[in-house]
C-alpha cells in the first residue's frame, strides 16, 4: 500500500477544513511552488482552460467535463471540491489538481472529479513542471495540499495514465501500483485504407464487407452522427435504455441508472455542435431502429469513446458495432486526428485495432492512522481485480459465474 505521511504541524480544523487561509509555498526541483486551494471551480475556468490547451492533461480532467461532473453529480451527492492550484514564484499556473472531497466508510478522502465515469484521470500540468519536479516534490507538494485543504485522511487517484502528450504524468513519482486496467488506443494514419490493412488480414476485411453487404440487402441502413442537440438527447436515451438491457443480461450494475449520471451525459450532449468537449454521437440505423450507437468526445488531437450499446434483435448477427467502429475511425483519420482511443478495459475489437498500449496506475494513500480503515480494502479488491483481469481463463470464468448468477433476462425496450 502507498503511504504518505503529513510531516508538517497540523492545522486547527474548522468544521473538517482548515482554518487558515487556504495558501502555502514549498521550495522543489521545479523552482519555489506556492498552493492555493479554490473552493469554487468557476472562479479558475480561464486559467484552467489555457493550461490544459498548453501542458499534460486527459480530457476527462477538462474544464467542462470537470465543470458539469461537479455541478450534475458531484455536488448533489454532498461532495466539497477541492482544487488545488500551484503557481511559481513568478505567479505562472504550474498545475490544476482538480480534486473532490468526499466522504466514504466515514472517512474524507480526497479522489479526481468525474473519476467514476472517467477512462483516464490526472491533473492538468505545464510542461516544464511536469519534467522537472521529483519524487520527493511530489511528496511534499500532494501533503502540504491536504493539510491546506483540511480534515482529509486519505486519497485514491485511480487510472492514471504514465504519459501524456509526451509529457510525464508527476502522479507517477508518487507510490503507486498498476491499475486492473490497461487503456488501448490507434495511432491514426491519413489514409485509412492503408490503417486498415495493416490492422486485418484479407479474409477479416472481406469478412467485414460482406456483414454489411448483407446488412444493407436486408434493412435500410443509414450511417452518421448526430448533428443537433434535439437528435443526440434522443440517441443518448436510446443509448440508456440499449445499456440497461445489456448489464442485465451480464449481471452487472447499471452505471448509468443513477439520474445525476444521465444528466451529466446530457449536459456534454446539449452543448454546441462541432465544439471541443461536446458529446458526439454515432449511429448505425437499420430502417427506423438504431442497430448500434457510439459516443465519444473530441479533445486536442484525440477521439475517445465513452458509450457503446447494441440493439438486441436481428441485426446482431451482423456485427453492427464493429460495422460503426469501422466507419467512425474511417472519419477520424478523414479530421485529421491523431489518436482513436478506445480507453480502458479489455475487449477483443480493442485487441483487433489498437496499437498503442495505456499503462494506467493508481495511489492509494493514508495521510493519517484513520485513513487505513479506507486505503486498506480498498489495496486489497484493487489487487484482488487485476489478479483476476491479467489472469484470461480467470477473467473469462468469473465473468460466466457473474453471468449466471446476477444476470436476467430485461423487458424489450
């Protein structure tokens, strides 16, 4: 387990926050750091939103993911936000660690915004920083920001990518394990057509052309994105109520049964066409049903999806999904992107398409004696996931066994 401890003199509390103003400097290899800990998330949108077009940063941690996270989600669960902020000496933002506070097992634990529906979490660094600050930095700077935000006994920063952008992820110095996951991306090319066969052999492509030759013989097959907001909140319901279908038969807990997770979903879906951030939804419909969905978010130079469901009924057969993958990547090397991230979790079309491997890693802290009655277990199911998810037979029989057990058989949509 990863243990940091507090070496500074604590500060009264007040109602679990610190007392005193919300600010501290810290001399490290990066230059002299000063902290600042914002309690309100609109009060740093332009300085946020300049920092994560320049440093290392995952578009799960942007301004408007963070944002509408907190508002639609966070806050409503009783959740604080905590964002700590470090500027040099000269008053230039270093990095955003846009933190929640939040009570589990009666233990304040300090966790990413949005990292329960987040692919990838970090903060949001300049580069400079994030290649020169140390271990023993990082060290110094994530405890003097705990003491500074007051009354947090321990954190967990879960699926956190190594690198990004090129960059160093600083979290990395930090004590740390590998996640259960691994997160699994293309390296885009312009020409699709060579991408594609470089991924598929020739009996797979044709394999592939003949589904859809045959899926269009028998439906009316219509292919695109949705281009309004009125379309994509009418796709995104249709997505949750495909999803539901789906985790019941898997036995698995719906993720997005919770209203504040749908809203948030239709907050990023309802925003401008064609902007940074938006929810982008992709279809494949077969005559008035839409046989698969695919939703992702544009952020930089990168493609990440987020939701995929599968209708249920005739067309299955014919691999609709793979059929829309197939046609939305086709569109991203068409944009001019670099990357096609299919983010994290195993899945044998990921296996099929993705060249680039996502090394993720997690901190699990203790600041304090009380902060073992969380980091604990929480070490050991984490553990305990990636024993049985690197494990194929492993994964593959508890998967079967959840299924028989937990799963059922859910009304028609």
């Amino acid at each position: 387990m990863a243990v940091v401890s507090l070496p500074f003199e604590r500060q009264k509390q007040v109602n679990g926050r610190a007392s005193a103003p919300c600010i501290g400097a810290l001399d490290t290899s990066a230059g002299r750091i000063r902290l600042t800990v914002i309690r309100e998330i609109n009060s740093v949108e332009r300085q946020w939103r300049v920092l994560e077009c320049n440093g290392a940063c995952a578009q799960e941690q942007s301004y408007i993911r963070a944002e509408a996270w907190f508002r639609l989600v966070s806050q409503p669960m009783g959740a604080e936000p905590a964002i700590v902020c470090g500027h040099s000496e000269s008053g230039e933002l270093q990095f955003i660690w846009p933190f929640e506070v939040a009570k589990t097992r009666g233990v304040r634990c300090l966790r990413w915004i949005g990292w329960e529906h987040a692919n990838y979490n970090m903060g949001v660094h300049n580069p400079e920083f994030a290649r020169n600050v140390a271990p023993e930095d990082m060290r110094a700077l994530l405890n003097h920001a705990a003491q500074l935000i007051g009354g947090v006994s321990a954190a967990h920063f879960g699926k956190q990518p190594l690198e990004r952008n090129g960059l160093p992820n600083p979290m990395a110095l930090l004590p740390n394990r590998p996640s259960a996951n691994t997160g699994h991306a293309i390296l885009l090319e312009e020409d699709f057509d060579t991408l594609f066969r470089t991924r598929f052999s020739g009996k797979s492509r044709n394999t592939l052309r003949r589904k859809e030759r045959r899926l269009r013989e028998e439906w009316d097959v219509k292919l695109g994105w949705a281009e309004s907001v009125d379309e994509r909140r009418k796709l995104l319901d249709e997505f949750f109520r495909q999803k539901t279908r789906q985790f019941a038969e898997q036995g698995i807990t719906d993720a997005f049964s919770d209203p504040h997770h749908r809203a948030f979903y239709h907050d990023l879906a309802a925003r401008p066409t064609g902007e940074q951030g938006t929810l982008e939804i992709g279809y494949l419909k077969t005559d008035s049903k839409f046989a698969a969905i695919c939703c992702g978010i544009r952020f930089r130079d990168r493609f990440t999806t987020l939701l995929t469901s599968i209708h249920d009924g005739p067309t299955r057969k014919f691999s609709p999904g793979t059929i829309l993958l197939h046609h939305q990547i086709e569109d991203a090397c068409r944009r001019g992107l670099t990357f096609f991230d299919m983010g994290a979790g195993h899945a044998r079309h990921k296996d099929e398409w993705c060249d680039v491997d996502v090394p993720l890693f997690e901190n699990i802290i203790a600041f304090d004696e009380r902060g073992y009655i969380l980091t604990a277990p929480i070490a050991f199911l984490a553990g305990a996931k990636r024993f049985i998810k690197t494990r194929p037979a492993l994964w593959a029989l508890a998967q079967n066994v959840r299924r028989r057990i937990y799963g059922r058989s859910a009304e028609p949509a």
